[in-house]
C-alpha cells in the first residue's frame, strides 16, 4: 500500500518536472529553430571574432579578418576579405537592447572549438543569433525567435499538464491493482468459507 501511494505522489512531480523541461525548451526555440552551416570561409579559420545579428567577422590563421554580411542566406561567395571590424553592434533606432550573449541556451552541437552569441531584445520578443566553429572548420549558425508574452502561461500549462499525464494512468493502475486485490481478497474468503 505504502508503494502505491508513493506512486501516486512520485509520479505528478516527475511528470511536472518533465512538462518544465518540455516548456523550457519550447520557449528557447529548440522547436522552432536548428543549427544551420553556413559557408566556410576561405583559409583555415582559427576565430569567431564578431558578429551583429546574421553579419560574421572571422578570423583565419594568418590573421586575415573575412567578413560574411548574410550568413543565414547566403549560399555562395559569401566571405569578403576585409581590413577591420566595425564598432559593433550595429544597432538600429527600433532596437531596444543588445547584449553579447545568448537570450537563451542553444541545442546541443558537437565538437564546437569556439562560440559567439548576441542577442537582440525587444518589448515582446529576443532575437537571438549564436554561431559555433566546430573542429572540422565548418560554421554553423542557429537564430530564433523568442517569444515572452505567453512563458508563465506556458509554463503554468506545461507543469500542470506533465502531473497530470503522469497522475492519471499511475492512478488508474494503483486502482486496477487495488481491484485485484480485492478480488484475490475476497476468493480467499470463499474458499475458507467453503472448507469449515
């Protein structure tokens, strides 16, 4: 009996503990957004040195500085040898905030030797843009769009929802075995009954 009801109260909290975990990366965007490469740079690239949304500075094991304006769209000829790195960010007037980190973790990538993040925040939604070097030398950017206005309904939904998930068929099977008993119970009886 004891077992039953740790179940039953085991059961909502991983389940809510889950459904945060199902939320959290909801909103970071893992859903809605993925690692994407972008074109290598010319030259073996030993940096990531700046970035201002989808705009790449890199820089290459000789010290050239590449720069690559559109990294998300750009398929071919992307990278241009330029001099220097312009006062970053460049922000414009309907920007509210810029921050050099990321608004929020990134999906796991592997074997990354160097990260850069920005992100961009405005009254309702953070726009954030990370890119990472892996060993191989490929670049892969990941860019999403975050959402706040809905995170504490969300959440609120995602918990409650999770417990409950997990409550109900936890609370189903401790009344089927509950069921079980009984009837084991009560054919112990009659057969005791049968023999006196």
């Amino acid at each position: 009996m004891k077992k039953r009801i740790a179940a039953l109260i085991t059961a909502p909290i991983i389940g809510a503990v889950l459904g945060y975990l199902l939320v959290i990366a909801l909103t970071n965007g893992w859903f809605s957004s993925k690692w994407q490469m972008i074109e290598k740079p010319p030259g073996e690239v030993l940096h990531l040195v700046a970035l201002s949304q989808d705009s790449l500075w890199v820089q290459s094991a000789t010290g050239t500085i590449y720069y690559d304006e559109n990294s998300s769209t750009c398929k071919s000829d992307c990278w241009l040898e330029v001099p220097e790195i312009p006062a970053l960010p460049i922000v414009e007037s309907n920007e509210s905030t810029v921050t050099s980190e990321a608004c929020a973790p990134s999906p796991p990538l592997s074997r990354v030797t160097d990260r850069i993040s920005e992100c961009w925040r405005t009254l309702w939604v953070d726009y954030n843009f990370t890119f990472a070097l892996r060993k191989d030398g490929s670049i892969y950017l990941w860019q999403a769009e975050l959402y706040k206005e809905w995170v504490v309904v969300l959440l609120f939904i995602g918990v409650c929802g999770g417990a409950i998930v997990l409550f109900i068929p936890t609370l189903v099977f401790v009344l089927f075995l509950g069921l079980l008993d009984w009837r084991s119970n009560r054919a112990n009886k009659n057969v005791g009954r049968e023999d006196v």
